[in-house]
C-alpha cells in the first residue's frame, strides 16, 4: 500500500481508537433538537479495513459483512457495512456507509462530545466508486458496472475478463457518484432485475456519458430477462436451467444505452415532451413552446428483424402509478386523424389535444432515432430473437433469455388482449387445481390449455375439443377452470363466445396464439359459419384480404388449441345449414361427451362437496378469483428446458405420444384416429410435464390417463378406428337402402318347384322411380339383396362421394358382392329385362349401427 498524505485528526494514531476492544462503538446519542459538526476525513488513510465486527448500529448491532472503498492506490476511503436481523420470519437487511472523521454533537445530558474515529456517515458527494485500485490497474480491461459490493465481488469471479465496480448507494445515488474515472473506458451495466434496478442502469448511463461529455466511451445495458426471479442480482444463485455460459451470452449482447437523439427544438422537461423552436435570427422574444404529452422514456426503435415494420418503442406511467409500453408503429404518423394520440391517451398517458399538438407528436414519433433496438412481431406465441426462443404473451410479457429484444407492436396501446394473473400459484393449485383431479374432463381441459406451447415443439397442428352435453351439465364449468391457467382478459374473462364476427375470432386466435382459444355454446353461432371457423382456426391464418391498393394484405397467423362447448355437436350443426360433415372437420375439432359416466355430467369425485353444482360453483368462483399463474410457471419452466435442450425435450414428448399411441390406438387405425391420438397425447404430455414441474398438484399419471380415457371415448362414440370417409360411405349406402328400399327397390321373388326368380304381378306391386331390385338370396327368409342400377349408384347413392372409394370400402368390409377385378357391377340376369349390370350391395349392411361397446361407455 502506498503512503499517504494527511491524517485522521486530534492526532488519533489508530483509526479505530474509539472502537472498544469488543469491537463495538457506544457513543451517546445525541440530544434531539441539537445540531451536530462532522467533519470528514478526506485524504485516504493509509490502513487496513475494518472487520465486519468493528462496526455497530444502535439499531441493528454488529455488521455481518463490509466493504472498503479504496482510490487508485489503494488507499482506504470508507466503508459500507451489512446488517441482517429477523422480523418474524423474514431476514431484514440493512446496507449503511461508514466514515472516518470528526463529530461533534450535544448528548441528550446537554454534554458536548467530540470524537474523532469511525462513524455512520455518508462520504460526501461526489462519492468514489467501488472498485477504483482495480479499475487503474487494468487501464485497459472492460468495465463491468453493478448496483452493489457484493454483486461487485460475485461478478469479479463470473467475468474475470471484466474490471468490476459499483457505486454506493444502490438504486437512488447514481447522481451523487464520481464518474470521471470511466473517461475513456467500455462499461456495460448489469441492473437488478426489477424496476429501481433499471431505473439505476439508465441513470448511471446519463452520468457516465453526458451528452456532449467526455465520460465514457461507451455505456451498454445487459438486458435481464423478465422471467428471471424479480430481484436478482450476480450474487444470487443462478436461476433454474440458466448457466454461466448464457450469462456471458448476456453480457456480450447488451444494448448501447446512448440516449436518443430527438427531432429538432423537441425537448423533454419533468412535465413532459416540449416543442421550444427558440429564438429566430431576427427575433429578440423565444417563440411559443407547445407542451405535447406527459413524461414519457423512448427505449428505442423496432423492427422485424428484416428492416420492415419500424417503430418506435416508449414507456411511461399512468396516473395510478402503472406502467405501459408500447412499439407505436411508425406508419401510424402517416393515417389520417389523431391515432397515436388517441391510443395514448387511453392507456393513461395525457396527450394535448390542440391539433398543432397532435400533429408535432406525430413528428417527433417519425423522426426520433435511437442505437437501441428491438424484435417487432404482431402475434403472441413463440418467437426467435438472436437464435434463442422467446415467448411473448397476450400483453407483451417475454419470457426466455433474449425476451427483453423482442416486443409485440401492434396498432393498440392498450392491452385488451392481456392475460391478467390474481392470487397466487398455491391459490390456484389448492382451489382450482386440487378440486380438478379424478375428473378426467375437468384434467383434460386444464392439459388443453397447457399444450399449446407444445405445439411448436414438436410441429404439431392446432385443432380443438368440443365439450358437447345438454345444459347443467358442467360444460362452462371446464372452460372457466381451463381458462384460469393463463388468466382473465384486460376487459373481462377469457372465455369467449361462438357468436362472433370472422374478423373478430381471427383477432382472438391471433392475440390468443400458442396459448388457448376458448369459445362457449356452438348453438349460437351461425351454422353456415361454423365450419369455415374451424377450418380457419385450425389452419392457422385469417382470410387473404387485398389492401388500399388492390395488393394483398399480410394475413393474421396463429397457432392454438381450442376448446369449445355447446348442446350439440358438430355434426348436428352441419346439419342445420344442411351440410355434411367432412372427415377434415371431425379431426381439427373432436367431439368429447359431458358425461363423463359417473351419473354427475362432467363430474367423476366431488372432492367433500354434496352435490356436482356445489362443486361447479366452487369452481367457477374460485376460477375468477385465482388464475393467471399457473399458465406462466409452466411457461417458465418450458422456456427454460426449451432453451437449453430443445431436442431433448422434443424427443421427451414425443416419446409420451408415441407410448400413447401403443397402449390407445388400434394397429389398422386410420390416418385420422392417429392425428387425434396424437393430439390427446399432446394433452397428457403437458399435463405430466407440470406435475414434474411442480404446476399442477397431481399425482404422476393423473394427466395421461384422463387424455386416455377421454381419447377411448371419443373413438368409442365415432364407431371405431378407421377412416371417416369409409364410415361415412357405408352410412350413406346405408342410409339410402333404409329410406327406398321398400319403394324403389322391385322385389324378385324366387318360385319354389324349380328355383326360378320372377317379379312379382305388376297389379300388385308397382315400383316407381325404380334405383334397382331387391331378392332373397339362397332361399334366405330374413335377409335381402339389394341390384342397384348404374346410374341409381353413382347419381343418388353415391352423390357427393367418389363412386370407387364407395365401392373399395363396401368390397373391404365384403358388404359388395359379386365385384371382380375388372367390374365393380355384377352382370345379373333379371326376369323379363334380361343381364343387366348391377352393383349388388348385402342385405347385412342394414345391420351396422355405430353404438359403442360396453367397455367403452364405461371409460
């Protein structure tokens, strides 16, 4: 240690002279109305540091921890010393600086007492940084800037490349510190994550480099993603799934924090954004300043990533204290009318109405330019921002290590589409979640809203459940419970209706994107539109709209699963507009019965209550009390294991829906059995992985094997595994012989001496609009044959199908008879007509219905 000049006064030799030997120093404490002299020491003392047990605060005893400031040789500045003490069960602390020096004071006894020695005192400002000898030996090494000494020392030892300092006095004193020493120096702030923390970072970037200063050469800010625990700081263990190589990631991705650079003559004051164009060449007098709006920060400009779509990113406070941000998109300063304005001021940010007002705010939204930038995308749900995955939800919340350099720019400055969270997690779990469990419709419809995220992962396609039973049933009761996972709309709850406009469910499944769409009572909606709904939800892209100028719009995108109730199905809807039910529909929305066979609709244990409506409304109120959190620790932990093996966790889930398929799926299921397999699967996967996670207060299995049974039910009702266009042939030939076969159909009757077939008198039976004839074959006394003529088969029969996957599906299932390899149609020798080609469909095809087994009504 070097020598130094100057000494503590009253010619102490030991600095620690008033300390006694236990190391604690009892001054009297000083009359109340008495004013006091402190006089600093303000040459650096040429000692060792106090221990942590030499300094004392009356109120809070001996310090557990202190830091030495020291100059550039390493002299001995001040200290600032850690205090912890329990308040319950809460560990309190307490960070104070001390000082040497002289104070003189009157005690409480009118005595005056003069002591020179350690106290707790402020240095005066301007204040030494933490870590200045370390900062003059390494003249040339990054600087590496935290808000405390002890995230000072973890940082040293995560980044050794980097010269560490922090200034005292934490989040509210980066005006009273002495920034000079980082003239010329690269410094990157590392802010706690929460907001002082920030605020601390922008602060400390105004005074290490002033505008026009010659401070720092450059200042940048690491930005901390938001998911990561609110208050950490690098002396905190690191968050789950987080490594040091991702922190060092972090520090080589901060972003330039130089303020900036405003239109010309637009100032900010503490009251807000100004336009003072100052004092011509020939004026003596400033002219008129126009104030704009309320204060407000930029944080910087925005795009997509490939240049388009710019703009410009502010954040302020409402008058409630709450804060907003939004990318206001730069194409807006060029609609007619007052847009921004409008968008602003309701989302609390007062703008001033004067049209010379509006239109300077336009201008300097249009000509603000910033070295900060930011990802601007127009659909929640899964992003990539700088190589990492980033989710964003309904709002703008981010979650993954890049989430801070991705915004969501949309034309609102509001957040309707947000998903707000009340209650805690262990609410949910215990008055939601816990009440849930053994009821496999309640479980899946939970799961449901979990596993869209998965969606992405393992490049699954959206599609939806539809919960279809007569009223009182429970049906509601599921979407409030799956609703509660992500949380309650910005202006009322998250269920939506079926009755809606197509713009308006393409918002929705936009805002709504790799979370959950929820829509109540299908009944409601038009039945001419369902169908264009579902293909369009389950497509995942709105209409294609052509623009102003006859070009095509960018189209609305989305991925999702949906849920959706109502007392009829699907097929029944498709019926009132007189529509037929295609396979593609059945499989991107499921049909799932109510009653889950328990006599209690969708309800299986009751969980201490008497009856299923006690349990429902215990649900649904607890559902608009507690929500929101549940969806976002799931989130949190699916980024996190997304991030930091992405493969492996898509072979996790696929592995479960491959095991699925195994133990569910019938090995000659078709094509579409297996899609909806898949989609359970998905289901079940994320249900298991939030009990792992520790989301959902389940046992291990709980979800998997709700998706199970609901899956067996669903194949149960549609009448078994194969494809929906081979049931839906054989219904339709089906269908056709039950409605004409005794009317259109000649019967032939066989002659009991010698075998013959004859028809029957013409003055007995006359056959009108005649599709065929039907006969008893082998002498058969119960059972029919139907000849059906060419034209009856392709025009009527089989109308609105392909005539030779008809004909395929009845020969695989031996209901056509008499078919050969070069003719589909049979030559059959009719009574006074003479061979004629007919397709001769079996009698025992009248005999298929589609009821499920006894196993399957019971699952």
């Amino acid at each position: 240690m070097s020598e130094h000049t100057g000494s503590p006064k009253a010619g102490a030799t030991d600095p620690f002279a008033p300390l006694k030997a236990n190391g604690v120093a009892h001054y009297p404490k000083p009359r109340q109305d008495a004013k006091e002299t402190w006089e600093p020491t303000l040459t650096p003392l040429p000692v060792e540091a106090p221990q942590p047990a030499d300094l004392f605060h009356p109120g809070f005893g001996k310090a557990v921890a202190c830091w030495p400031y020291r100059d550039a040789e390493g002299g001995l500045l001040f200290v600032v010393a850690r205090f912890e003490r329990r308040e319950g069960d809460k560990l309190k602390k307490d960070v104070t600086p001390f000082c040497h020096g002289r104070r003189v004071w009157i005690d409480s006894k009118g005595a005056q007492q003069d002591r020179t020695g350690w106290h707790m005192k402020a240095p005066p400002a301007p204040r030494p940084l933490y870590g200045l000898q370390h900062l003059a030996a390494r003249p040339k090494a990054p600087v590496l800037l935290v808000e405390g000494e002890k995230a000072a020392d973890a940082a040293a030892k995560l980044f050794p490349e980097h010269v560490v300092i922090a200034s005292q006095g934490g989040s509210n004193a980066a005006s009273r510190a002495d920034w000079s020493p980082l003239t010329g120096r690269a410094v990157t702030c590392w802010p706690d994550r929460d907001e002082p923390g920030l605020a601390y970072a922008n602060a400390a970037a105004e005074h290490a480099r002033p505008r026009g200063g010659a401070r720092a050469k450059s200042f940048r800010i690491v930005e901390v993603p938001r998911d990561w625990p609110e208050g950490w700081d690098l002396a905190d263990p690191l968050p789950v799934g987080v490594s040091p190589e991702l922190l060092a990631e972090l520090l080589s991705e901060a972003q330039d924090a130089d303020p900036p650079q405003l239109p010309p003559n637009f100032i900010f004051k503490s009251t807000g954004l100004w336009y003072d164009p100052g004092a011509s060449l020939d004026e003596e007098v400033p002219a008129e300043r126009t104030m704009i709006a309320a204060p407000f920060e930029v944080v910087g400009e925005a795009n997509d990533g490939a240049g388009q779509n710019w703009g410009l990113v502010i954040r302020w406070k409402d008058r409630d204290d709450r804060h907003h941000q939004w990318s206001v998109p730069k194409r807006l300063i060029h609609a007619d009318g007052n847009r921004i304005a409008e968008e602003l001021e309701e989302a609390g940010l007062h703008c001033n109405p004067s049209s010379k007002a509006r239109s300077l705010l336009k201008q300097f939204i249009g000509g603000v330019r910033s070295k900060r930038r930011r990802i601007c995308v127009d659909r929640t749900g899964w992003h990539l921002a700088s190589g990492k995955s980033v989710f964003i939800l309904p709002g703008g919340e981010a979650y993954g290590p890049a989430a801070s350099s991705v915004i969501l720019q949309t034309d609102h400055a509001g957040t309707d589409g947000a998903f707000l969270a009340a209650g805690s997690l262990a609410d949910w779990q215990e008055h939601v979640g816990r009440l849930a469990a053994g009821n496999s419709r309640l479980v899946v419809a939970i799961c449901t809203a979990l596993a869209t995220p998965l969606l992405d992962i393992v490049g699954g396609d959206s599609g939806g459940l539809h919960i279809v039973g007569d009223s009182q049933t429970g049906k509601s009761t599921t979407l409030y419970v799956a609703g509660s996972v992500w949380g309650k709309g910005a202006r009322g709850a998250q269920v939506r209706q079926w009755r809606a406009t197509a713009n308006g469910l393409e918002s929705a499944a936009s805002e709504t994107s790799d979370t959950v769409l929820i829509l109540d009572e299908m009944g409601q909606a038009s039945s001419n539109d369902v169908a264009d709904t579902i293909y369009m939800l389950a497509n995942g892209s709105g209409k294609l709209r052509a623009g102003r100028e006859g070009g095509a719009r960018k189209s609305r995108t989305w991925r999702t699963m949906f849920l959706s109730t109502g007392e009829v199905t699907l097929g029944a809807k498709m019926a009132e507009a007189g529509r037929k039910l295609m396979a593609g529909l059945e499989v991107r929305l499921v049909n799932l019965p109510a009653d889950a066979g328990a006599g209690m609709g969708v309800f299986q244990q009751l969980h201490n209550h008497s009856k299923p409506g006690d349990l429902a409304k215990a649900l649904q109120a607890a559902a608009k009390t507690h929500y929101g959190t549940a969806g976002r620790s799931f989130l949190t932990h699916l980024v996190r294991a997304r991030v930091t093996d992405a493969r492996g966790l898509e072979a996790r889930v696929k592995t479960a829906q491959a095991g699925f398929a195994r133990k569910h799926v019938p090995e000659d299921a078709a094509g579409q059995v297996r899609s909806v397999a898949d989609r359970f699967a998905l289901i079940g996967a994320a249900g298991e992985l939030g009990i792992e996670w520790g989301v959902l207060p389940w046992s291990k299995g709980e979800a998997m094997a709700a998706a199970g049974a609901c899956f067996r039910t669903w194949l149960g009702e549609r009448g078994g595994a194969g494809a929906t266009e081979d049931q839906q042939a054989i219904a339709q030939v089906q269908a056709f012989l039950e409605a004409h076969g005794e009317s259109r159909f000649t019967p032939l009757v066989r002659r009991a001496e010698n075998g013959d077939v004859t028809p029957p008198n013409p003055e007995q039976h006359r056959t009108q609009n005649r599709a065929g004839w039907r006969r008893r074959p082998n002498g058969s006394a119960d059972e029919w044959e139907y000849l059906i003529l060419p034209q009856a088969w392709t025009q009527e029969v089989c109308k609105g199908m392909d005539p030779k996957r008809v004909v395929a599906v009845l020969r695989a299932a031996g209901l056509l008879l008499g078919a050969s390899s070069r003719a589909a149609a049979d030559l059959v020798k009719i009574p006074g007509e003479g061979p004629i080609r007919c397709y001769r469909v079996s009698g025992a095809i009248l005999g298929i219905r589609e009821e499920p087994g006894e196993d399957e009504i019971e699952s």
